[in-house]
C-alpha cells in the first residue's frame, strides 16, 4: 500500500514538472529581440530610421547650431562657438554614423538575397545619407572596402573624397532604378518616415541625390554636376523629388518611448544651456520675421535678444539672452526631419547662380 502510494506521488510530481516546462522556450522568449539566424531586411530597418534620426537631432543642437551661430552654449567646457571642440566630440560623429550606416549596408545584402528590390533601394539611400555626413566632416575615409574586404583585411584602404561622391552617386543612380512604387514595403509599421510608400522613398533618395549634387557645385567641370541636375529636374518621371511638405523625410516620434524625442528626457537646465546667438537673433530681427517665435523663446523679457558668437569667456554676456523654444524642440512628440521640401525649393534656383548653365527649371 505505502509503495503505491510513493508511486502515485512520484508520478504526480513528474506530471506536475512536466507541466511547468511545457512551452518553457515560447514563455521565455522575448518578442522584442531579433533572433539569431532570422533577420531579414526589415527587421533592421526601424532601429536604422529612429537612431540614424537620433545621431542628426542630437548633433544638430550639440555642434551645428554652434558653429552657425544660432545658438551660443552657456558652459565653458561646451563652447563649440569658440571651435573647442574636444577629439572625443569627432570620434563620436564617426563612429555613430559609420555603425549605423555599416547596419544599412548589412541590411542592403539581406535585400539582395532577399531579391527585394524595394529594401535595397532604401538601404542604399540610408548608407548614402550616413556616409555623406561622414565625408563632408572629414574628407577621404574608407569607402568601397568600409564594410568588409575579400581576405579578412582589417585595414580598408583610404577613397578621396571625389571617389566617395562618384560611388554616392552611383550607389543613388541604382537606388531609384531599384524602386517599384506600386509595391508597399512591408510589414509598413517598421517604416518610421512614410510608412511603407516606396513612392515617397523614391522621392526622398532623388532629393538627397540633388543635395549632394549642389555640394560638388564647384566642380561642376570635373564631375559633370550641371548637366546631371539637369537630367533630374526635367524628368520627373524618372527622378522624381520632393514636390510638397507631405513629402518631407520625417521621423514623427509617438511621444512613447522608446519612440520619443530624445529633449523630452533632457532637463530644463540642460536644455537652456544654449542661448540664441546675436547674429541670428539680430538677422531675424532686422528682416522683421514674423516666425522668430518659432525658433526662440523671450523667456520673461519684452523682446528677443542674442549672445556674441566666439567671444572671450570674460566677456561673453548671457544675460537677458532668448533661449531654444521647448514647446517647439523638447516635447517628447516633436519630430525629427532628415531632408525637407523647403531645402529642395532652395536648391531649384541656386545653380543658376553659382553661374550653372541648365537647360530649364520648372516653374
């Protein structure tokens, strides 16, 4: 009696243990993380748009509205406007950049043992709009053998900077070859800027094609830049651009993270850290511009007022200064725009005067 008794008990215990483990690998599995061996092209694509966004959004404030003098940082170990800029500052905007354009280019060869034309197209855009940044900040890198060199070399060779803009350009050519607008990417909730519509993507490499174009304005006899601005403005069809604001190429964050801008975590203090530079201020002033509202903030004073770029430490005066508006940058929803319909519209009618001959532009 008492041994089947064990028996009984025992059993009950392998059933019980049995139980505990069934689904144990599904139960433990988080949802959010790719798993080895099944990545594919899409499943990269959301981190690429919302940290490549991230790496912009966070330089712009940091260094570029420095050294443009819109805004003047109030810290003396910050003062970029001075161009005290620390090795560590530069090391950063390489390495951000390279990572994120080295997972563009990993996910341009899923793409292509995929066969999916569309996500190729849309990688080599990304890699583009990384790699540019990267050139323009520091001129020859390595390019062609950036990513990976037949042999296992672990020292790429160096491009000029002509190279890197000609294999740019080449790499854009094939994007918009690539595109099928009347083929959605899916699944369309990983495409952070347009949400799936290739025809807007095409848009979006065609405009950054024309950007990087008028950066290489000046040689225009050794790079054949006039003519190729050429090409694209008179065939819409073929290049097709931005054509309106609902082109934009921009990251609307949901105010939830981990989807929300990144000023939204930042402190007040920190973020008044920058005060608004007396040459913008005093430009926009002097212009009478009506929406200076939305690019600086009074504080308590009666009117708008900036701090002189580069002066000496003793003599900078911050003062009654206007501050960057955080109800326009800070809140957690603001959006974050990697290239804009207004930048194309400036583009339109600037080779003209530089002096570039073209055959037409639109009207």
């Amino acid at each position: 009696m008492n041994k089947s008794k064990y028996i009984i008990i025992f059993l009950a215990a392998l059933l019980a243990i049995s139980s505990c483990t069934h689904k144990f690998d599904e139960y433990n599995r988080n949802p959010n993380q790719i798993e080895v061996g099944n990545i594919v092209p899409s499943s990269m694509m959301k981190s690429l748009i919302y940290y490549s966004a991230d790496i912009f959004l966070n330089r712009t404030w940091l260094l570029n509205g420095e050294l443009m003098q819109y805004t003047v940082s109030a810290s003396n170990n910050t003062a970029y406007h001075r161009y005290t800029i620390q090795s560590g500052v530069s090391v950063a905007v390489w390495k951000d950049l390279a990572e994120w354009a080295s997972n563009a280019n990993e996910m341009y060869g899923l793409a292509v043992k995929e066969e999916n034309e569309n996500y190729q197209a849309v990688a080599l855009t990304m890699k583009v709009l990384l790699m540019s940044n990267i050139t323009d900040s520091f001129g020859d890198m390595p390019y062609s053998q950036a990513f990976g060199i037949s042999g296992g070399s672990h020292q790429p060779a160096y491009d000029t900077q002509e190279e890197i803009y000609r294999q740019m350009f080449s790499e854009l050519e094939l994007a918009n070859s690539l595109y099928n607008p009347g083929i959605e990417l899916v699944p369309t909730d990983v495409d952070l800027l347009y949400g799936g519509q290739t025809a807007k993507w095409q848009k979006f490499t065609n405009s950054l094609y024309l950007r990087l174009l008028m950066r290489l304005s000046n040689r225009d006899n050794l790079m054949g830049i006039s003519e190729k601005i050429t090409e694209i403005i008179n065939n819409p069809s073929k290049y097709p651009i931005f054509t309106s604001n609902g082109d934009n190429a921009k990251l609307e964050y949901t105010g939830v993270n981990p989807f929300s801008n990144r000023f939204s975590e930042v402190s007040e203090t920190t973020f008044n850290g920058r005060r608004m530079g007396k040459f913008f201020i005093d430009y926009m002033k002097e212009l009478g511009y009506p929406c200076i509202q939305w690019f600086a903030y009074r504080s308590n004073n009666p009117a708008y007022n900036g701090v002189d770029c580069g002066m000496p430490i003793d003599d900078t005066v911050l003062t009654g200064a206007s501050v960057l508006p955080q109800t326009v940058l800070r809140m957690g929803p603001s959006p974050s725009r990697l290239l804009k319909y207004y930048q194309i519209q400036f583009i339109l009618p600037e080779p003209p005067h530089r002096g570039m001959t073209l055959r037409s532009l639109p009207p």
